[in-house]
C-alpha cells in the first residue's frame, strides 16, 4: 500500500529472459502454478520507469518519514484509501513520531486518534506493536523481517512492506493492488482470488528482481500501478506501460469466471453500529454511561451485541454502574 519516493532505474532489462504471457508454460489461465519458472524481467524496467516519472509524492514515502512513518501508513491503510488516511497519518505522526511516544500512551488513547478510518483493531494492534518495539528493540523498527513478522499485530504483508519499503530489501509485498497486476498481466485473468493462494507467493517470488535495491523499486512500482493505473474497474489500459505484454489485455480481456467477488457493504451493519458507539467514546475524554451509548441505535438487539463485540476486541472497557471508556491498558 506505502512505497518509497520516485526512485530511478538502473539499467536495462535482459531481452533474453521473458515473462509468461498466454500459453507460456509458466503459468495457466486461471493462475494455477505449473512450476515451470517465470521471469519478470520484460515488465521491471517499463514499471520502475513508469514510477519513477508518475509516483504520487506521499508522506510516508519521503526519507523523514523513516520506518516508523512507512509501519504507521501500512496500518492505516489496510481497507482504506490514501484520501482518508493523509490527514489522520499527519496528526498520528505528529503527536507519536517515534514508537517509544505511542507506547507511551494508553491503547485508548491509539483508539481516539484513530477517528474514523474504520477497522479500529488496527489501533490496538499498531499500539501494541510499538510497545514490542519499545521493549525489544530499544524503541527503533527493526529492519530483520523475521523481528518484523514476530512483532504483535504485524502479519506476512506488513513485514515485508516494512522491510522492503523503509529497508529496500528484496520481498514479495502482496497487497490487492499487486495481486491484480500479476493476475491480469502474468496470468491472464481479469482479477486475483479472493484469498492470497500459495501459487500467488511463488510466482511474485519468481518474478523479484535478483538485486534487493531494484527488487523494493519493483515492489513499490507495481503497487502504484495497480492503484493508479490496473485498477478494480475501468482500468486505464492506454496509460500503462505494460499494455503490450498484458496476457489479460492481449487475451481479449476475458470477464472474472471464478467465485463471485466479495463486495464491502456498511450501512445496516454492525459495523456501522461499532462505529457509531466508538464515536461517542472518542468524543468523551471520561467514560460514558449506557444511557448515552443507547442512543447512538435504535435495534436494542444489534446495538447490544455491536458493543459486546467492542468488548471482547479489548476497544471499550466496561466499568461499574454501567459506563463504558476505551482502554486504558
């Protein structure tokens, strides 16, 4: 989701190695892996050049942001767009620019900052996280993917963001953006499947650049050209410097055959009833009594189970005499 800043290519692509396109024996039509090998290198140079000259110019991409600011924008951004996350990533950075400073603070407080971006959890897993940091690593963001990946909260994705996007190490970073590049581009399908498979990890493995530096370029121009260009619906084909290799394109862009893809719905759901009861929570710098959070839903039933869940995900902390305020440890 975060990459680093414009960064220039060095060197030509080897014309002798290609990458699998319709009916190459890499790959199949639905994406499964043959296990025949597969390089990238045709597409790396046109995609890096394409970055280099089209990439947004975004906070946590700049060098000050450093590999906190890079771990902070991978949270935020996970189920949210950059549009809503640049001003609450600011204000987070600004108040907590180092681990040790959110650490520092109750995860209620990580909670209240978060405001509306949603998924809420995302909070306490990025406070705790920090506290990790702080304990385990003197307070700086390790750069071994491993210390990465054995961080609370931090899953294979976010590791390798990390490592790649604030490291410039080699890593396949996965997120939808670069799924659905791959997808259409390497195997000739209009979208990824609905869970990242296996086959997935081994063919953006195979399709890294050898050298780490131009493979965390490689990362980080695919992700853009995914977000920019390859997007969900009407993609822009005419911008994209790959158009001439796309095996989808060239295919004749064949409509999704597989399982019915998974559509976000908000209103009317739990979600929205957790959101509204948090927003009353964020709003009160003390707990907030039953009463007040009874008026936030009209359907007892949804409300109550809504707030049972805020419990059980450690969001909300219940009090004596019914009053409820986010956690304070």
């Amino acid at each position: 989701m975060t990459a680093p800043t414009k960064p220039p290519h060095n060197g030509p692509s080897d014309p002798a190695r290609t990458a699998a396109s319709p009916g190459d024996p890499g790959t199949s039509g639905n994406g499964a892996d043959t296990g025949a090998p597969v390089s990238g290198v045709p597409l790396h140079a046109p995609v890096v050049d394409w970055f280099a000259e089209h990439a947004r110019d975004l906070p946590w991409r700049r060098p000050e942001a450093g590999a906190w600011g890079v771990m902070v924008s991978e949270f935020m951004l996970q189920q949210t767009p950059v549009s809503r996350v640049l001003p609450v990533y600011e204000q987070w950075l600004a108040r907590w620019p180092r681990p040790a400073d959110l650490a520092a603070e109750a995860p209620g407080e990580a909670v209240r900052a978060w405001g509306r971006l949603g998924y809420p959890r995302r909070a306490l897993r990025l406070h705790g996280a920090a506290a990790a940091i702080t304990e385990r690593h003197g307070g700086d963001v390790p750069s071994d993917h491993a210390q990465l990946l054995a961080l609370p909260g931090i899953g294979e994705y976010t590791a390798a963001a990390v490592a790649s996007f604030a490291y410039g190490q080699r890593h396949a970073v996965l997120d939808t953006n670069v799924r659905r590049v791959l997808a259409r581009a390497v195997t000739g399908v209009q979208y990824p499947p609905n869970a990242t498979t296996a086959a997935e990890r081994k063919l953006a493995r195979a399709l890294l650049p050898d050298d780490e530096a131009e493979a965390a370029r490689w990362a980080a121009a695919s992700m853009e050209l995914g977000a920019l260009v390859c997007t969900a619906k009407n993609e822009s084909c005419h911008r994209c410097p790959i158009a001439g290799r796309c095996a989808w394109r060239l295919a004749g862009k064949p409509a999704h055959d597989g399982p019915p893809r998974r559509g976000q719905t908000y209103a009317g759901t739990d979600r929205q009833v957790r959101g509204r009861l948090l927003a009353v929570l964020r709003e009160q710098p003390g707990p907030v009594p039953q009463a007040a959070l009874d008026q936030v839903w009209h359907e007892p039933v949804q409300r109550a189970r809504a707030l049972d869940g805020l419990v059980a995900d450690g969001l909300v902390e219940p009090l004596a005499d019914g009053l409820y305020r986010l956690p304070l440890g």
